[in-house]
C-alpha cells in the first residue's frame, strides 16, 4: 500500500543522514544503505537501481526497518517505483525525514500516494506521504503530490523551511487528506502553490510562529485553518501568521481560526490579507466552540491581534463572516476593505459577531459586520 514514488528527485544535504523510514517506532532499526547497494552519489550516475534494491530490503523486512541514504552526496533517481506492500509495521508516515539540516529535495515530478484504498477504510491510521521531523533550512520545489491516505505533507520541529511551486491535489471527497499539516515550527513559506484536496489546504497547528502562505490557490477543500487549538484541555500557541495573496476557490472556508473550549494560550497576530474567494461558504470564520463542548466554559485560547485585509470576492453561504467568540472575548480585531457579494446574483449575505472587540477601518465593510 505504500504506493509509488515516480519522479526525479535531486537530493543535496549535508547533515548526518538522509533515512526514509518505513514507520517512525522507536528503537533499533535495520538499516540497509543505498551506498551498499550500489549507488555512487556523484551527482552524475544514475542511482536508481541501488535505491530499489536497498528498498527492496527494506520492505521485506519484518518489523522496523530503515533505507539509510547517506550525507554530502548527490543522488539522482528516476522512475524510482518503491512499491508496497511491505511486511513492516505501517505506521504514521510513508517517508519520513528527520533530523536533517540543508536539505534540499528539487524536484520536477509527481510523488502519488495512492490513497484511495485507504479512503474507505475510516478506522485505519491512514499515513501521511511525506513528513518532515526537526528539519532546519529545508528547501522543497517543483513537486507535486497527489493523492496521500492521510496529510500530504507535515512539518513539525522544524526552522526555516521553503515550499515553493509545490503543488498538492487529491479529490474534495477525500478525508483528511491536508495539503501542509504545520506544528511547532517557525519560518516556515509556502509560497507559489495550488492546494485542492478533501481538507485543509494548510492546517496551522500549536507551536507555530511566522508562517507565511502566499500566493497560493487554495481549492477545493476547507481553506487556511488555524488550529483547531486547546484540544483536550491543551495550552497552544500560535502567532505571526501571514496569509497574503491567496485565492479560495469554492473552499468550505476560507481564512479560519478554531479554538476548543477548555483550552488555554492564544493564536495572535494573524494577518490575513489580499484574499480572493470565489464560492467560499465561511469567507471569514473565527469559531470558539469548535469540536466538544465543556459543560462550564471555564477557559479558552485568546484570539486577538487578527487582520483582515483587502477580501474581495463570493460568498457561498448566507454567512460571509462569522464571528463567534468565547464568552472570553476576542481582541483587536480588524477588518479592512471586506467586499463580499453572494454567489448566487439577488441572494441576501450577512454576518454574525459575538463576543469580538475590534474595529472596522477604511471603506464600508461589505457585508456590515455589527459588534466590532
Ligand atoms: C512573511 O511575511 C511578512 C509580512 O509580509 C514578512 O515580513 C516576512 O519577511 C515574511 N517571511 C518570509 C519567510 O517570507
Ligand atoms: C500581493 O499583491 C500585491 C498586488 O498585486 C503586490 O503589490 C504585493 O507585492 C503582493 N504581495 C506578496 C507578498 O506577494
């Protein structure tokens, strides 16, 4: 079920190892080398056919089990099929990188996960394609992924990472399949990109500061979410939040924070700004009662210092904003020349807001919004 890895890939680092782990259980591995297996890693010879053999170890192996690709080498890898099904444990991620610095993986090429096996199957851990653990100065190009069982890609303990001219698609139908799954990281760009899948196109999770998206199309799927944060009575933080130039194409959401009742630390600063919608249901949409209800809402994650700037563009819904705070309240919350018509020519859209203090600066604000 792993799927098929199908492109050329140029992989240049300069740490300690390159390892593509079969499941992220910890403990003893087998390792098998591409080095041992043939491959030179000069940049010049073709290295495919070490890379399959190391991978044909690997997958039968039973239990854990690593591909080892080496440091200070250039790999190039075409037509690289590491096919399934493997006698491994499954578990979590089909490739996972971690603890490399420096890395850059060009591409040119599709990675496709294959996923719609898996999508019937709600109960199973369905994996996320490719995930990047403590990765710092990480450079992802020109690549496109597509179809993933889970995430399509997660970034977490990382510091400054670029995606650029990434491309992600699987079918709106699809579950769970997030474009870029973000947590505990900072700097991170995703930049020049088109995201449709069946769920967030970014999901900005707890432990995050200074992500950028933009220039992204993001559709179709559930839009920009940050959160959802204080999950189980959890303290998270989220800020620096730069969401620019982005279009929402007939998305469930399009700029979206959801916090957990029960919850505690804040998501501030966060700033979206140049937004284009076209048929989105929930343009604007800050929901404090996301998920399970507290019996008593005794706490909340803080939201305050959100931006909204320049959204013009369809609102799918009769609610083109929707505000609705924790009994908390939210905090400076701005919004800036909002011009939004309804899809449907004649249709009447409005707005709620609870619990939100802020302001309204420049023009009209289209569709009026009452409390701030
Ligand atoms: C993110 O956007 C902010 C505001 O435009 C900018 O100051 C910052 O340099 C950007 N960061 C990256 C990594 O592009
Ligand atoms: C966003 O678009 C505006 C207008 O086209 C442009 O001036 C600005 O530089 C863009 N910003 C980014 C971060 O791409």
């Amino acid at each position: 079920m792993l799927g098929l890895l199908t492109c050329l890939l140029i992989l240049g680092f300069a740490s300690q190892c390159l390892c593509v782990r079969w499941n992220d259980v910890a403990g003893t591995y087998i390792s098998y080398n591409v080095m041992d297996n043939g491959a030179r890693g000069d940049g010049i010879s073709d290295d495919s056919k070490a890379f399959l053999s190391a991978w044909q170890k690997v997958c039968a192996t039973e239990g854990r089990a690593t591909l080892v690709i080496p440091p200070r080498k250039i790999f190039m890898v075409t037509n690289l099929f590491l096919d399934g099904p493997c006698k491994a444990i499954r578990r979590s991620s089909m490739i996972r990188i971690s603890f490399v610095n420096a890395l850059i993986v060009d591409g040119g090429g599709i990675i496709d996960g294959y996923g719609s096996t898996w999508w019937n199957l709600p109960q199973s851990p369905r994996p996320v394609m490719l995930s990047f653990h403590a990765c710092n100065n990480l450079l992802v190009r020109d690549l496109m992924f597509t179809n993933s069982p889970g995430a399509h890609i997660t970034v977490d303990g990382s510091i400054n990472a670029v995606f650029s001219h990434v491309n992600i698609q699987a079918p709106a139908n699809s579950p769970n399949t997030d474009g870029f799954d973000i947590a505990n990281s900072r700097n991170i760009l995703i930049e020049d990109s088109n995201i449709g899948t069946g769920d967030d196109c970014i999901a900005i999770n707890g432990g995050t500061a200074k992500i950028n998206a933009t220039r992204l199309v993001c559709g179709p799927g559930h839009g920009i979410s940050i959160g959802s944060l204080g999950r189980n009575r959890g303290h998270e933080t989220v800020e620096e939040i730069y969401v620019q130039n982005c279009s929402f194409i007939g998305t469930t959401n399009g700029a979206r924070i959801k916090t957990v009742e029960g919850g505690s630390g804040y998501a501030r600063k966060i700033y979206f700004e140049q937004i284009q919608l076209v048929g989105v249901y929930n343009p604007i949409i800050i929901d404090q009662h996301y998920g399970p209800r507290q019996p008593k809402e005794d706490s909340a994650v803080k939201v305050s210092d959100a931006r909204y700037l320049g959204f013009t563009g369809t609102s799918a819904s009769d609610l083109a904003i929707n505000i609705d705070c924790s009994s908390f309240g939210c905090s400076n919350i701005l919004l800036d020349q909002i011009n939004i018509a309804p899809s449907q020519a004649g249709k009447k859209i409005g707005t709620t807001c609870k619990n939100a203090r802020g302001a309204t600066v420049g023009n009209a604000i289209i569709p009026s919004v009452s409390c701030l």
